[in-house]
C-alpha cells in the first residue's frame, strides 16, 4: 500500500474475525517496525507477542479485574486531568462512536459491555506488548515506543491486518505478566490488538475526525 494511502486508510479495529495471524506475519511485521527512530537510537522496546491459551486467559483476566472493580495500576499512569481542549475532544469522540454502536453515553450496562469487549482486546486473536525496561526513567522512551507503534498499525495494514492500539491492556500489567511469563524488569507500556478486521460490525464503519490544519499549524517566517 502506498504510504500517504496507508496513513489515512489506518484507524482502530474494534472487532475481527477469530483467524489467528501467523506468527511468521507478526514476525515480518515487527521485522519493519523495528527500524522506527528512536532517540540515540536506543530503541528502548520489546514486543511479547500474545495468542491462543495465553491470550485467552489474559482476556479472562483483565475482564474479571475490571468487572470487581479493582483499581487499575498501570506501570506508566494516565493523566488524572487533561486540559479542557482534549477532554473535549475526548468525550466528541465517544459521543459520536457509543451512538453508532447503538447506545448513549449515559448508558452505563451497554458501555460497561463495551469496556469488558475492550478489555478482551476486541476479540482480537492477537496481541502485541510493548514493553520497556523497567529501571528506564526516560520519558522519551514513551515517545519512541509511539513511533514503533504507528508504525507496527501501519505494516499491519500491508498484510490486510487491522489494529488497535490500546491502553486499557495494559491497565493491570502485574497479572499480565504473571501470565504471559513476563518478567517483573518489564514495563508495560501498550498493547496493539491485531488481527482481520470484521468489516460488517457497526464498529469498524467509524471513522474518527481530526482538528483542521489552521488550528493546528503556527507558520513562523514562511
Ligand atoms: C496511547 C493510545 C491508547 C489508546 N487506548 C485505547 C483503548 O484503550 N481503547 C480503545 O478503544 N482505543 C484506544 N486507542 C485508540 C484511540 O481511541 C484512537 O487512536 C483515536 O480515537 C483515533 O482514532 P483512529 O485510531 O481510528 O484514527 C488508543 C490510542 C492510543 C494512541
């Protein structure tokens, strides 16, 4: 797929058929992804790739964890507030997709569906880990990790994969791990569902917006 193509054609898949990918697939694609910047080239991730007994107990999990309640302990925490301009555009987001899914957002037994789908990775039959050292105390880690990231979501597309990167697999990264057999000097930074996207679920017919260019760009001297 071209590249500008594939920039735009990229967007999360909330639903896919249970085909596995095959591990010789991940492997190519992790095999491009892996020449992604980083700063001083310290290429500061790992990649646990999850599937079949492994994932579906990671699934089971997460699920249980969120369905009790258990208050989430991610090994890099999410921001308790975010300014008003991206808390905006946070709830446009879910106003426009709850709605398309068939429910509202004041609807908490179908969004709580919704979180328990999200927590099983979108019924994904893969996942991807990525994962950094833990004694990094390096916040550009983070940054590099994204550019490896977009760029896994973006070879997936050239093998027909769809993905969807999401920080609710990584909320609970203690049982993961337990698991997964990964080990405790392992940060969990983000998951990535893959897998063939189920084209018919209402879900994957969402397209999110973004801001226009004007209000994003400063021209400074041009
Ligand atoms: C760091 C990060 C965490 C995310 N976590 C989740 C998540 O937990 N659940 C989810 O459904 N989507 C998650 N997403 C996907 C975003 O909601 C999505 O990228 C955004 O709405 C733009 O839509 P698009 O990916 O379809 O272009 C995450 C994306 C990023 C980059």
């Amino acid at each position: 797929m071209e590249l500008v193509e594939a920039i735009k054609a990229r967007k999360s898949i909330r639903g896919y058929k249970p085909t596995p990918v095959t591990r010789d697939i991940i492997a190519q694609i992790i095999d491009v992804a892996r020449w992604a910047p980083s700063g001083s080239n310290t290429q500061p991730w790992e990649f646990f790739v999850l599937g079949g007994e492994v994932l579906e107990k990671v699934k089971d999990v997460l699920q249980q964890k969120f369905l009790a309640g258990a208050e989430p302990n991610p090994d890099f925490s999410m921001a308790s507030s975010q300014p008003a301009l991206y808390r905006e555009r946070r709830v446009a987001l879910v106003s426009a997709l709850y709605p398309l899914l068939g429910f509202s957002r004041g609807d908490r037994e179908k969004r709580q569906e919704w979180y328990l789908k999200m927590m099983r990775a979108f019924d994904a039959p893969n996942v991807i880990l990525v994962a950094t050292e833990a004694d990094s105390n390096d916040s550009w880690a983070l940054f590099n990790i994204g550019a490896v990231t977009q760029t896994i979501a973006l070879v997936a597309l050239e093998f027909g994969l769809g993905t969807c990167i999401e920080g609710a697999l990584v909320q609970y990264p203690d049982v993961v791990r337990e698991i997964a057999g990964i080990p405790s000097s392992k940060r969990l930074v983000i998951g990535i569902a893959i897998g063939y996207p189920d084209w018919d679920l209402p879900a994957n017919q969402f397209r999110s917006p973004r801001e226009p260019l004007d209000k994003l760009v400063t021209w400074c001297g041009l």
